[in-house]
C-alpha cells in the first residue's frame, strides 16, 4: 500500500509542474555563445498568456533552450519553428516539463489546447 501511495504521489508531483510557460506572438529569436549562457531564447509579445515574470528580461518575456539541455537536432528544430513563426507572424505554444524557463515542447497553433 505505501509504495501505491508513494507511486500515485510521484505521478502527481511530475505531472502538476509540467505546463504552458507561453503562447504568443515571437518577436524575437536571440541565439546565444557567451560564457553565462549558450543557448537560444525566444522572446514573445506583451501580449503573451501564460507566462511566468521570472522568465523576462527588459519587460520582455522569454523562454529559453540551453544548449545540453536538448540535444542539437531538437535545439534545431525548435529554432526553425520559432523563427518561421516569426516571420509569419504567427502565435508559438511553449510547453515545460518541470515548468522553468526551459523550452521542453514547442506548437505552432492559433489557440492553447
């Protein structure tokens, strides 16, 4: 019984901190090689939902993929996603695992769902 438990409170802890981290416009794609960071961030309009403030910079919201963390086929694919948003002009979902500022899942869609 108390591995069952153990096992439904581990179920409940991973799923309830995956979520949205934003859904908007892209108005910019910034890929990055200093020494504090290696990675791109993508950055979404003011008007972006589901955001977190501890994810912006200048009063911009920003999500991001740290080189390491994705490998590069995905780091690739999530770059030439954002960026064809971008010069569409059209909305990006950004999905986290753990809920940071870490880019897990990326949707080019019109509405959340």
């Amino acid at each position: 019984m108390k591995i069952f438990i153990g096992a439904i409170l581990t179920i409940f802890t991973l799923t309830s901190n995956a979520g949205s981290i934003g859904f908007g416009e892209v108005v910019a794609v910034k890929i990055y090689d200093l020494s504090s960071f290696k990675g791109v961030k993508i950055y979404l309009d003011s008007s972006a939902t589901h955001t977190d403030e501890d994810c912006t910079e200048n009063g911009r919201v920003y999500r991001r993929v740290s080189l390491g963390q994705q490998n590069e086929a995905t780091t690739n694919r999530i770059v030439s996603l954002a960026t064809a948003a971008y010069m569409a002009g059209k909305k990006l979902r950004l999905h986290s695992d753990a809920n940071s500022c870490e880019i897990d899942f990326v949707a080019l869609q019109e509405s959340v769902f």
